[in-house]
C-alpha cells in the first residue's frame, strides 16, 4: 500500500471512532430528551389503583422523567398524613425513595383553601409550589400533570400562577362524563370547574362505573394478581404495608392489597383506574380519545356548552388486554425512573 492509500485508510479509521463515539455520547441525551415529564398527584391511600399506577410509573424508566410525586386526600384513606405516609411505602419498594421528591399536599378542598394562599404555610402549599416551580421551567415538551385523586393541587397552582398553563398538558382520571357522579369528581367539584374555564390542555381519563367504555372496565381479579404478582419488582429494604407484615417488593405487596380489599362483579375484580391513566399518556392508542366543547357542572349534573371555543379531550374505550399485557410485562421487567 503507498503512502497517499494508508493516509486515507487511517483517515477513514479515525472518523468513523469519532463519528462512532459522538452518537454514543449524544444518544442518552436524545433519549432523555424523548422521555415525557410527569408529575404524579395521588390520594396514594384512598383504595388500590393509586399504588400500581405509581409502581407503573415508577417501573416506566425508558418513557417517564418522573419529577416527583404530589399527594392530596379525599373522603377515603384518612388524613393526608396517610396519603403520604401509603405514597412513600410504594416509593420505597420501588427504591425511589432517595431518587424521586415526595410533597404533601391538599388536605382540604379548592374554596377552602384558594382564599388563603398568602398565608405563608397554606393548607398544600408544598405540593403546590413544587408543581409551580416545576411548571415554570424550560423543556422542549409539555410538563404533564398527572392528578389521580381530587383536582385541588393542581387547581390551587392554576389560581397563584396563571403562567404555566401554556407549559403543561393536565391528564385526570376521574369522571363518568356525561352523567354523574364519580369519586374523585365529587371530593372536590368547584376545583374540576375552575379548571374547565382555564385555556389549559386538559384530558379527563373515564371512569363510567360498570361501562365497558370506561377506565372500570380494565378490571383484575384476585387470581390475576396471584398469578403474575408475586415476587416482582427490585429487592427493597423491608417495608411495612398499611395492613401489615412486611415486604421487600411491590409485587407481593400488591397481592397483600388484593387479599386485603373487597372484590366486586362477576367474577369479583377490581379496576386499576388510576393505572390506566398511566398507561394512556404511555401510549395514545391504547384508548379513543376525542374533543368536546369544555362543558360544566351544575351541582352533579353535566351541563354542555357547545358554543364554547375551548375544548377538553376525553379519553374512552380503552384496550385492557394491551394495557395490562404491558402492565405485567413492566412488573416483571422494570426499568427504575429516575429524576434528570
């Protein structure tokens, strides 16, 4: 080989290490990049969907930038030192604890408290501040806020800062949309209607009891979980549960729930509402979603406002085989999420 030809082959060589070494560097900061921000706001102690919809999250590495985890408390699950205390049980067994913030929020409802959030220690301020702080910074995607409880911290950020609406996307589980009632709607209605007059994306995750197109439908019965389950998840330090005994793992402490929680229908199941939401902002086409005018609440009953330029999004008919194949699969391979 002459001189001019090993010259060129060396050339060549040593691009393409180079080449080869900048997509290895630049790659992580691209996939960090693609990871959807979320914040997670959850009566953590009200049954129990709110644990495996944070264990899902947490277990969803490779496409959530978990920023931390709010917590509020409705009408079930006691004070909101008991949302909290359920919520640090499943960070903890999914070994986040130290990773990922946890905040304690709304105790009380949006009319209580909106009034006097000049009070320097209002009821839910350090929820609510750490999702305005969070909302206020840069990133190339909307911030999602994912609240699957009561909407109170996430209205109460709306009120004391208006300027974050264009920086986030709010995804709610919660509704029966269009008739009444529903859990997470009824422990705080005025804070659901505030939010429906705001120009901010919102997307309302069904519920509809006992419909085949709601969240309820993506139903689980007590031989699923013993079945898929048992022994998944990382190894923890040992945790007590909120019945207790002791558990070094999500996985049989979800069995530890089922075994703890009344079963309803036929065969006797229980939905995991609240992970459905998860898994919709995962993936779109495991659900339908479409638009409507924003409408409102007069006391429990729908009232629909066709002429209204601002539109929710609601998100139905849901794909349970896909959603809870990838569940499991998740359980049982997860990739621990981690706060950039």
């Amino acid at each position: 080989m002459n001189n001019k030809l090993f010259l060129i082959s060396i050339l060549l060589i040593v691009t393409a290490c180079v080449t080869k070494q900048k997509e290895s560097e630049s790659g992580p900061v691209a996939e960090e990049a693609d990871k959807i921000p979320v914040i997670f706001d959850t009566d953590a102690n009200n049954e129990l969907d709110d644990q495996h919809a944070l264990a899902y999250l947490l277990f969803n590495g490779e496409t959530f930038d978990v920023r931390g985890v709010t917590v509020n408390a409705t009408f079930n699950g006691g004070e909101i030192e008991e949302h909290v205390a359920e919520a640090k049980r499943i960070m903890e067994l999914c070994i986040v604890e130290d990773k990922i913030p946890l905040y304690s929020g709304a105790n009380g409802d949006f009319e209580s408290i909106r009034n006097a959030t000049n009070d320097p220690e209002y009821d839910g301020k350090e929820a609510v501040q750490f999702i305005i702080d969070e909302s206020r910074k840069s990133r190339d995607r909307k911030l999602v806020l994912l609240p699957v409880g009561k909407l109170t911290n996430i209205a109460l950020a709306l009120e004391i800062a208006p300027d974050i609406k264009d920086n986030v996307r709010i995804v709610w589980l919660g509704s029966n949309y269009p008739e009444p009632g529903e859990y997470n709607q009824i422990n705080d209605i005025p804070s659901l209607n505030y939010i429906l007059d705001q120009n901010v994306p919102f997307e309302m995750v069904m519920v509809r009891y006992g419909k085949p197109s709601g969240s309820d439908a993506v139903r689980v019965t007590p031989d699923d979980i013993e079945q898929n389950m048992p022994g998944v998840g990382p190894t923890s330090d040992p945790v007590t549960g909120r019945h207790g005994n002791t558990f070094t793992n999500f996985g049989d402490y979800s069995v530890n729930l089922f075994r703890n929680a009344k079963m309803h229908g036929d065969p006797p199941s229980r939905p995991l509402f609240d992970m459905v939401a998860v898994a919709i902002v995962k993936n779109p086409s495991w659900g339908e979603g479409r638009a409507i005018p924003a409408p409102f609440l007069d006391g429990e009953k729908w009232v629909e406002r066709p002429e209204n330029d601002h539109k929710v999004i609601i998100w139905e008919n849901f794909d349970r085989k896909a959603i809870l194949e990838d569940f499991y699969d998740i359980m049982r391979n997860p990739v621990i999420a981690e706060r950039r």
